[in-house]
C-alpha cells in the first residue's frame, strides 16, 4: 500500500538511482514477508527543526520510506545491513549490494537513510533527501557524487558492473577520497590520457573488452603512474598479476579496502574520515539482498 504526500516538495534526486533504491528495498521487503504481510511505500516532508535521527542531516527534507510486517532483523544483522557484500540469504540468491547502494546513493545525494527494525513489527528504512529544485545539466551530476574535490587524492574506480561500481564510489567517498569513475577499460583510459590527475586505479579484473591486468599495464606505464589495485572474484589466481598490483578479492570488508588504499597511497597522503553506518535495532530476523 502507499501513503504519498499530496503537496510533496521536490527533492535533490537522481530519478533513475532512486527507482533502483525503490526496487532494492521493496525487494528485500518482500523476501522479509515469506508469503505472507504487508509492504507500505510512504513520503512525506520534513520541515527544519522537526525531530529527526541525529545523523539526518538539518535543514528542510523529503522522506521516502519503505516498511514491512515481516520478522525484522537481529542487531547483529541489522548492524552489518549496509556493508557490502553482507547477505543473509543462499548462495545464488543476493549479491549484499542492494542495500549498500542504497546507502551510496542517499549520500551521494547529501542526504542519508535509517534502519529501524523490532522482533515481530517488521523493518522500516526511510531515506531522506535534500529540498530542492528540479536538478539538471552540471547539477545533476554533482548531486549524483561525480564530482572530485580538487584537495582530495583522486582515484578512478573501474567496473563493468554498476552496483559493484556505486558502492565502491560511496565508500571511498566516505574514506574522503575524491573519486571518478569509468565502465570499462576504454573510457579509463580515456580519463587516465585526459589531463586529469589519479593517484589511484581500482579496477576490476572481468571486464569485456579489455581486462583489469591490461588496463593496469598500460596505467602503469605511465608517467607518472597512478598506484594500482585489483578486485575480483575471479576464482582462477593464475590469470592474475603476480607482481607489482595487489588483489583485492570479492567480496571485501570496509577495512580491507581502506587497507589496502592506504598501503599504495602510503606516500601520497590523503583525508582519511570513519565510515558511518546509521542503524537502529531491538531484535528479529530479516533477509539482506
């Protein structure tokens, strides 16, 4: 069922990568239910100065939320809910990315989403975005995280999969990297030849058209050469580098990407912030995408 505001404000929002954020938490809802309960999609405005958690950014906001009647999650799960990769369900049947990108894209956004969740009463995620205008043109990509602060180390993340691509943005954005981002081996080139300044090249190494170990090579050669990092989940380790690029292997823990950025940026210094989960549980038991 919905629950829409009738004189909702505009919101500083990317349509596409919040349909996706819909999709991703209705999913897990639905999975939540096992059959049997209800899903409520709501949004409302949030004036300045009414209550709100206290990592809810101030100001006036739009709400979107997404609840369930289902069994709810543990605080153990509940606590893990945004990292990548974490699922509570089979093998085959989540990646752990969808709520991970959800996340990403609500601070991508500059604005943020809570978990709440009770043993019986289901889980409510709200997500809660910036008043603004319509955003077009140069905003658009702005508010969608694309630009670089021109203080920060710049790294240039590389994957043919978006959501893999998204949340790895996000959470070197949260480390306080400055970051681009490219689909493929072609366009990273692009951006690597095109006067911008990498520190860093994270790419995956399954790609179509020109694999991670060749992009890495001809990163390499340049002058200077960015430091560079592989991810895969590739299970065959022979067909990886073996000198000169470390793997990061899928899936990753926060802490081991922070590790392993800052090992090869040991002498390019950069900002370095905590990753913040928002999150509140009692108890339950819940499913993750």
């Amino acid at each position: 069922m919905t629950r829409l505001a009738a004189d909702l404000w505009p919101a500083v929002a990317d349509p596409h990568r919040i349909e996706l954020a819909v999709l991703n938490l209705v999913t897990n809802a639905r999975d939540a239910l096992q059959g049997a309960g209800e899903i409520r999609i709501e949004t409302e405005n949030l004036p300045a100065g009414a209550p709100r958690p206290g990592t809810v950014p101030a100001g006036d906001l739009v709400v979107l939320t997404v609840a369930d009647t289902g069994d709810g999650m543990s605080p153990d799960v509940l606590a893990r809910a945004f990292e990548p990769f974490f699922t509570t369900k089979p093998q085959g049947k989540g990646t752990g990315l969808g709520l991970a990108q959800v996340y990403g894209t609500a601070r991508q956004l500059g604005g943020a989403i809570t978990l709440r969740s009770r043993h019986g009463e289901g889980t409510t995620a709200s997500i809660y975005l910036l008043r603004g205008e319509v955003v077009a043109g140069a905003d658009a990509d702005r508010t969608q995280g694309r630009g670089v602060a021109t203080d920060a180390t710049r790294i240039l993340v590389v994957d043919d999969d978006p959501q893999v691509r998204a949340v790895a943005v996000t959470l070197l954005e949260e480390l306080g990297y400055g970051v681009v981002e490219a689909s493929g081996g072609a366009e990273a080139l692009r951006l690597l030849h095109g006067g911008n300044r990498i520190d860093l090249l994270l790419t995956d190494y399954a790609m179509p058209g020109m694999t991670g170990t060749e992009l890495a090579g001809r990163a390499l050669a340049l002058d200077p050469a960015p430091g560079v990092l592989m991810m895969t989940g590739y299970a065959d380790a022979a067909a990886l580098p073996s000198e000169g690029v470390p793997v990061l292997r899928k899936p990753f823990a926060l802490d081991e990407l922070r590790a392993a950025v800052e090992r090869l940026l040991s002498k390019r210094p950069g900002r370095v912030l905590p990753f913040r989960r928002v999150a509140e549980a009692e108890d339950g038991g819940g499913q993750l995408a």
